[in-house]
C-alpha cells in the first residue's frame, strides 16, 4: 500500500518535472525570437488595457460627458463623437468586447475544426468524404453574406450571437489541417502497436491523436483568434453587433454612418475615424507574430528560412 | 477529360448545395415580406394579404416553396425584389458591371503585382528589403480593410480634394464621348479598387514569397544553377512558375474572399454593386432579391472556380486532363 502511493506521488512529480521543463525549453526557444517577444508585448498590452478597462478610462462610454465632436484635448484625448461620448475611453472598453469575442470565437472555432477534422481522418470511408466535401463548400462560400443570414436567423444581436456566427463560419482550415494530421498520425507504428494490444479508438484517439494534433491546434488558434477578430471588425461596421457592447468596429461603424464624415466644420472627425482601425491592425498583426514564431518553434524546417 | 468532367460535377453539386443552403436559411431568417411590407398600413385587410401570399406561392408548405424556387431558377426566372418593386434579375444585373469590373481588375492587378513583389522578396531573402518589405505587407494584411478605404477616402478625398467621395460615376452628366466615360468611372474607381488591391497585395505577396522561397531550395534550382542557367531564366521560368501553383490553388479558395470584400469596400465607398445590394437585400427582408443575387454572384463565383483548376491544370502536368 505504501510504496504504491509512494510510486503514484513520484509519477505525479515527474510528469509536473517534466511539464515544466518542456515550458522552460519552449520558453527559451520563443525568447529568441525578436518579433515573436514583440507580438507578445503588443499583446498583453491590449489584454491588461481589456482587464483594467474600468480603471483606465476616465469616462463611461455610454454616457454624454460633453458638446459632441470635441477634437482631442488634454481633457478628452481622442476627441468625443457625435453624441458627446469620449472616445478615448470606448476604445479602451472596445478592447474588452473585441478581444473577448475573438478569443471565445477562436476557441469555438478550433474545437469545431478539430472535432470534425479528428472524425474525419480516424474514421475515413465516406463520412470522410462527406464530411470534407462539406468543409469546401462552406469554405468557398463567402463568409459575410451568410454570417449576415445566421444572424438575422438566430434574431437579436448580441454578443454570443456573433460569437456563434464566427465560429460556425471559421472552422474550415483547422478541420483540414487536423484531419491531415491525424492521417499521418494514424499510420504510425505506435498507433499500431496499440491497436494490436487491443486498445480502442477512443483510447487511441485521447491518448494518441489528440496529444500530437495539440501543438498544431494551438499555433492555429492564434491565427483563428485574428481571423476571427477581423470578422467581427466588418460584422460589426456593417451594424450587425451588439450595441449595448460597442467593439472597435462597432465604433468604427457609427463613425461611418452617424456623419464622423462631416464632424469639423464639413471635415471629418479623423479622432473618431483613425484610432479604432489601428487598433485592430496592432493586435491582429501581433496576434500572427505571435502565430508565427509558435508555427517555426513546432515546424523547425521553416526556421531554416 | 475525366478531370474536367469530376471537377465540373463536383462543383455542380457544391451550387446545389449552396443554393439550397441559402434558400433554407432566407426562408427561416427573414420574415415574411408581406407582413412586413403591408401589414403596417391598417388601410389593407388581412384577406387582401392573404391573396398576394397565395399568389407568390407563400402559403404553401417550405418544401413545395423549395420546389418551385428550383423550377424557377432553372428556368432563369428568379422573382420580384419586394424592396425595388422590379423583377430581381434586372436589379442584380444592373448592378454586376459594376462588380466585375471593381474584382476583376483588382485581380489582374493583384496577381500580377503579389507574383512579381512575392518573387523578388524571395529572390533577395534575408536582406533588408526582404525583411521590411514582408514586415510591411504583413501589417497591411492585419489591418482590416474597409478601414484602409475609409483612411483613403480622408486623406484623398477630403484633405487632399481629388477623388470622388462616393458612388461609381458622375451622377446626371451626359458623356459627350465614350472616353469621356470610361475616365470618369476610372476616376471614381481609384480609391475602391486602391482598397481591394491592398488587401489582397498583403494577402499573396506573403504567399508568393514563401512558396517560391520553398523551390529555390528543391534540387532542380541547384541543378539549374550549376547548369548555368542565367539569372532572369533561372526566376522565372524555374522558380517562379513552380511557385505559382499554390498561389492559383489559392485563388480557388479566393472569391469567397472576394465577395467579402465586394461588400465592405462597396460600403465605404457607396459604391452601386451587388455586394452592396446582397447586404440591402438582407436588411430588408427582401429574400427573392437575396436569393437572386445570391445565385447570380454564387454562379459568377464557382465558374472562376473551376477556371482556376483548369489553369492549375494547365501549369501542372502531373494532374491528367
């Protein structure tokens, strides 16, 4: 009895030695990388902004605070819009609701993709071929028409809803890559030598498949995370989000059609019309910095490039 | 042949397939036009909306409505647009020039410049311009685009008061000449189609380069080079040509893409297309005119789709015709 508990406790350590040292070492492959530490920065300084959002702004950005389309000021930095709001503070609370819906749409997305890529690929025959004859026609169909129809579908927007819509559009790619991998890994001598000592395909699947696709899954999830977020940017310009959560492409929206265009004197509200759109751009292109050290740390063959 | 005949089956199947999508979806999603167009007058009595329902077939059950919707459109006929008060298939076709011609240049355009640039970069990778020229384009391609037209159209039309600041052509002018014309709608079409070359530039630069950066490792390019095959050859008729299959399986993949971007550009720019009408279409519930240029732009879509296999056909002899 003892020493079986002894054993246990001893695996137990060795896994979480085991755990940390591959952290360490992924954390001193991804340290040499100059633009993958630069994507992180950018990154976490849009994620702190997210969380500290409320501490950060010095107004609410629901409420009026002053005559509309002020240019920026030492008071209101980026200037109020066309209903007296500080825009200042909406972008820091945009972060929160575009960074959110585009992780939470990311995760959907990947764990769509891989189901049916996972399915696909061990299962084979037809509902392979079913399955990825489906996956090309949602991935030729152009995404924004029919995201428009789910959501008019699904009725009210909101924020789920877009979530929702992103992540049954985006699944795509990930199922393809998936599927691709878990041929390859299928075939494998060890997967085979499983089989033979009788072990199923659910065993194989958990212990086998999903543990070597996971690398994979999560360097495209960061990819997923900026695609899905430059979904939402147009959703959400083309009016379709929730206005009770305004994203930066919501703002962007109502610069565009609550006249941002004719603010100044006849000129446009460049304070209303600039900063959300650069925004998107600096936490996208960190995103894939990111993205891409991940794909040359899991792919050593590209960092030879 | 064999490959003409299954690619061109296959995508038939996919048409059906969408075509059937769509009409589900519009039919589940919007509400009944008739309801929304008529019966917030009082003036009109139920029975007289329940005539017009019988008439366009709106009474029937979903799967007999599917029915004739099929019939219909395979005999070209695709309805009335509710919105319009016109038939659809002049609405749309009022509106696909305009379209076509915004995508199809950008296309040409884009092509040629992503396979030129993407090589180059390759050609001089590792060397500053590589570096910053990839840093660059990478940055365009996470900037969303709609919001690159709307910086265009501040910096172009408004503090520099050159281009248009909406629309496809001059409204009300008499053209005195067909040259006259085509310049005007030039004009008006710089800063859209300035927009969607961007965003795809940023797209296949990337691409380009990193396929043919992956030749010019193959065996052959050395083999090439020891054969002493002069430099400019040595790009393009070896690198550059093996690279460019990817990039035309990608443009595959690529006019979904498009209509995407057929959308929010023409809403920037308030441009008259039909990306911009598939957009009005679902606001006002006016799903025969959905379903119209849905079909129509679906159709337009896939026939590029299957010119983009022939020509992968054509640049790849591996695939049997």
């Amino acid at each position: 009895m003892m020493t079986r508990q002894k054993a246990k406790i001893t695996r137990r350590q060795i896994r979480v030695e085991q755990l940390k040292k591959s952290i360490k070492e992924f954390a001193a492959v991804y340290k040499r990388s100059k633009s993958g530490l630069l994507g992180l920065a950018i990154l976490l300084f849009f994620i702190c902004t997210a969380v500290f959002a409320p501490f950060l702004a010095p107004y609410n950005p629901y409420t009026r605070v002053d005559r509309p389309f002020r240019p920026p000021s030492t008071r209101y930095l980026l200037g109020t819009n066309d209903i007296g709001q500080d825009i200042f503070s909406e972008l820091i609370f945009g972060t929160r609701v575009s960074l959110t819906i585009g992780f939470a749409a990311a995760i959907f997305t990947v764990v769509i993709g891989t189901l049916v890529g996972v399915v696909s690929g061990f299962v084979g025959g037809a509902v392979d071929e079913v399955l990825m004859r489906f996956t090309d026609v949602i991935m030729i169909l152009p995404s924004i028409p029919l995201l428009i129809l789910l959501m008019a579908l699904f009725g009210k927007q909101s924020f789920f809803i877009m979530v929702l819509a992103i992540s049954i559009m985006g699944w795509t790619g990930t199922a393809r890559m998936v599927r691709s991998s878990t041929l390859s890994i299928k075939e494998r001598m060890y997967v085979e030598a499983s089989k033979a000592i009788g072990a199923g395909d659910r065993h194989i699947i958990a212990k086998h498949v999903l543990p070597n696709v996971s690398p994979l899954i999560m360097a495209t999830m960061i990819y997923q995370v900026a695609g899905a977020m430059m979904s939402e940017a147009g959703l959400a310009f083309l009016g379709l989000g929730d206005p009770g959560n305004k994203s930066w492409g919501m703002i962007l929206h109502y610069a565009q059609t609550s006249g941002g265009w004719y603010a100044n004197m006849g000129y446009p509200a460049w304070w209303w019309i600039i900063p959300p759109g650069l925004c998107v751009a600096f936490t996208i292109a960190s995103l894939v910095l990111i993205g891409q050290t991940l794909e040359e740390i899991i792919n050593p063959r590209l960092r030879r490039r | 042949m064999a490959y003409i005949a299954r690619r061109t089956g296959s995508r038939i199947i996919t048409f059906f397939v969408v075509v059937s999508l769509l009409f589900f979806l519009a039919r589940s999603a919007g509400t009944d036009p008739f309801e929304r167009y008529l019966s917030e007058d009082p003036r009109i009595p139920q029975a007289q909306i329940e005539r017009l329902r019988a008439k366009f077939g709106l009474d029937k059950p979903l799967h007999m409505q599917y029915l004739d919707f099929i019939q219909n459109t395979l005999k070209g006929e695709f309805g009335y647009s509710l919105y319009y008060k016109r038939p659809v298939f002049d609405v749309v076709m009022e509106r696909l020039p305009w379209t076509l011609f915004l995508l199809s240049i950008s296309i040409v355009i884009s092509t040629i410049v992503s396979f030129a640039v993407g090589v180059y970069f390759a050609w001089k990778r590792g060397t500053k311009i590589d570096l910053w020229g990839t840093n660059i384009f990478m940055f365009i391609r996470s900037t969303p685009h709609f919001w690159l037209g709307m910086i265009l159209l501040l910096a172009f039309a408004y503090y520099i008061p050159f281009f248009p600041l909406f629309g496809a052509r001059t409204p009300g002018k008499d053209f005195a000449d067909v040259f006259g014309f085509i310049k005007d709608v030039l004009f008006h079409a710089t800063l859209p189609l300035t927009t969607l070359l961007l965003r795809q530039v940023g797209m296949y630069v990337l691409y380009m380069r990193n396929s043919t950066v992956e030749v010019l490792g193959e065996d052959y390019m050395v083999t090439a080079k020891a054969k002493g095959v002069p430099g400019w050859s040595l790009m393009f008729s070896h690198a550059a040509r093996n690279a460019m299959l990817p990039m035309v399986t990608m443009t595959a993949m690529r006019f979904g893409f498009m209509v995407n971007g057929a959308i929010l550009t023409e809403t920037v720019f308030s441009y008259p297309g039909t990306g911009r009408l598939i957009y009005l279409a679902i606001m006002n519930d006016d799903f025969f005119l959905l379903q119209g240029a849905f079909f129509i732009t679906s159709i337009t879509v896939l026939m590029a789709n299957l010119i983009a296999d022939l020509l992968c056909a054509w640049l790849d002899p591996r695939i049997k015709i």
